[in-house]
C-alpha cells in the first residue's frame, strides 16, 4: 500500500491511553474549570448589599490593603483593625505577609483568591488521580466545582482557596514534612484550618495507617501563639463568639452546610465510611478530635457556606472511594450533574447573595477588582 501509515496498527490508540493514564487528572482539571467558568461565573463576587455588601466593600477590601501595606497593622490594632469584625481575624497573616515581601500591588494581591481557587482544584484532582485513578479525579474535580468548596474560595479577598489546599496536602501528601509544613502553614490564613485539621487527618490515617502525630505538631507554635494572646487578654476570641449573635444558630448551620455541598454530601459519607471504617479503638481521640473540631466551626462562623468546605479532604477521599467502584460510579457522577444544575446563595448571617451563571446579569451591585474605587 502505497499511503499505508509508517506507525504501527494502535500506536495512536496506545499513546492516547499514555497520555489520559498521565495526566488524566489534569484534564480533569482543565474540564472543571471551564465548566465552573460558565456556570458559576461571576462566582468570585459577592452581592453588595446589607451587611454582606457593607463588610466587602468598605471594610473588608480597604482593612486588607491596610494589612498588606503593613502586615503588623492588624495585630497591632490598627485603625480599620479596631473595628469589631477585624479583630476576630487579624491572625490571618500569612497572606499579607507574603504580599508584602513581594511588593504587589493591591490589585494583584486581591487577585490571589481567584489562584488559591484554582490551586484547589488541581491538588484535588491530582490526590483524587493518587487514590483511585483517573475516574476518581474527574468525578472529584466536577464535585468540587460544583460545591462550596470550590465557590467559597473564589471569594473576593477571602483566601479560603490557599487554607483548603494546605488541608489537601496535609490529609494526602505522602511526605509528612510537606504535610507537617501544611499544618504549620495553615493556621496563619484562617482558623477554620485548625478545626478542621483533625478531620484531615483523619483521611491520611485512612490511607497511610499511621498515627499522624509529627503531623499535628505543626500547629504547636500557632497554638502557642494563641494561647498567649488569649492570657495576656487578646480579644480576638471573644469577639468571635461574640459574632455568633448575628447568624442563625444551629438552623443556618444546617442550610448553610447543606446548601454548600448539596448532592456532594454523598461524596462526604462515602469519605467518612472509608475512614470510620478503618479507625481502630486507638485512634478514638483522633476522631473525637475530628467531630469536636467540625462542630466548633459550625458553632462559630456564621458565613455559613464558607465553612462548610473544610471537609473537602474527605469530599475526594469519597470520590476516589466511589469512583473504584463500578456499581457506584454512576451514583458519583449523578452527584456531579445535579451539583450543578442546582441554584446556590452564598450565606452569611442571615444575608443571602445569590450567585448567577454566565448567562444571566448579576443583580444588583457587585464586589469585584475591577469596579471598586482606584487603589492607590
């Protein structure tokens, strides 16, 4: 045969597999990405309006330009860290921090919510690809799109994204200074890291059967740290809980929590019956560590749906968990889809901020880089 192909009958076939077995999960990725940008586009804004819009746009936005100028400022109580909201999170430094060593300017520095979202997305395709292959990384890469947990970290000036990935590599990293360095990392970008670390590493337990103590230590110096403050009568706490009067209680907490996940609540109880399922006696404090962590969260944030992805480990613990599974495979991927056909709020308090596809305008007024006053 004249134009017969130089390459063996199945090469591009054999190559194909090749490159899906490699990076199948980035693919994965990739896919999810696009998807969450036309579905859930403009999802890294917030609707201004109440005390949701009061918060974002004077407080909130002017307060962390303040930090990243001077990253003392907040716990030094500076002038917009006076204010009741701040003081309850002016430990989240790291952020600020690396801005200022950096030099960026206020709107590359705002735009690193939106990187910590993608960075999330990617390490839970990649530790999903880890554990159970490539399905497993395409159902828990849709998943998270699809949930709070992916919608939360992309909130304006909220660097929920980057805490999220530390609790992915500190739950999955098979090298425990990476996971140690996460647990240490984690605390100075949100609290919530500490509450829900014991639930993270639950996980690791789950897959490396070893006792994560050189893991928990990490947190010992922030621990340290607030504890200190706290006796030396630091009122960061106290505000917090003071906070609480503003939400719904226990009732938020569940719409919150429930509407965060929605259907991915199948991939949470698919991850926690892979982790109870092999968690002996000894490791009984781990797990009432793990519940006692989950609920002081519930307890105290009030931003209710930004909470809730705290447990995404266990989200792509059950999504590698199911997707090895062929009967359950299509469950999975069920989840998937009404995750995202379904509307969500993003909910703070008793304020609720409807988040719109691509296709429909945004109501009302938005939060966004590009619409706020000049930074200077």
């Amino acid at each position: 045969m004249i134009f017969a192909s130089p390459f063996p009958a199945g090469l591009w076939a054999s190559r194909g597999e090749d490159v899906m077995r490699r990076f199948g999960w980035l693919v994965a990725a990739v896919v999810a990405a696009l998807a969450a940008l036309i579905r859930w586009c403009p999802s890294t804004q917030v609707r201004a309006h109440d005390v949701v819009g009061e918060l974002t746009a004077i407080l909130r936005v002017s307060g962390m330009v303040d930090q990243l100028r001077d990253p003392w400022v907040g716990l030094a109580n500076g002038r917009r860290f006076s204010s009741y909201f701040f003081v309850a999170t002016r430990w989240r430094i790291l952020p600020p921090f690396i801005g200022h060593a950096l030099h960026l300017t206020p709107k590359a520095y705002l735009s690193l919510p939106r990187a910590g979202a993608w960075c999330v997305l990617l390490l839970g395709a990649w530790y999903a690809h880890r554990m159970g292959g490539n399905r497993a990384a395409w159902v828990a890469a849709l998943g998270l799109v699809g949930s709070a947990a992916w919608l939360s970290s992309v909130e304006m000036v909220q660097f929920d994204g980057w805490y999220l990935a530390l609790l992915l590599v500190a739950a999955f990293s098979p090298r425990t200074v990476a996971a140690w360095a996460a647990a240490a990392l984690g605390p100075w970008i949100d609290e919530r890291f500490v509450l829900f670390l014991p639930a993270a590493l639950l996980v690791r337990l789950a897959w490396s059967r070893r006792l994560p103590w050189r893991e928990l230590s990490g947190v010992g110096f922030y621990a340290l740290a607030r504890i200190t403050a706290l006796l030396l009568g630091e009122a960061g706490l106290s505000r917090q809980l003071g906070l609480t009067v503003l939400g719904w209680g226990a009732g938020g907490c569940a719409v919150g929590w429930g509407l965060g996940w929605r259907f991915g609540w199948v991939l949470l109880l698919a991850g926690a019956w892979k982790v109870f399922g092999s968690v002996r006696p000894p490791q009984r404090w781990l797990s009432i560590g793990a519940a006692a962590g989950i609920a002081a969260a519930a307890a105290l944030a009030i931003d209710y749906t930004r909470t809730a992805p705290g447990l995404l480990p266990l989200a792509v613990l059950g999504a590698a968990h199911l997707s090895s599974r062929t009967r359950w495979m299509a469950v999975a991927v069920a989840v998937v889809l009404l995750n995202f056909a379904l509307p969500y709020w993003h909910i703070y308090g008793k304020e609720f901020a409807p988040v719109r596809s691509v296709f429909s305008a945004p109501p009302g007024t938005w939060v966004m880089p590009f619409t706020m006053p000049p930074l200077s």
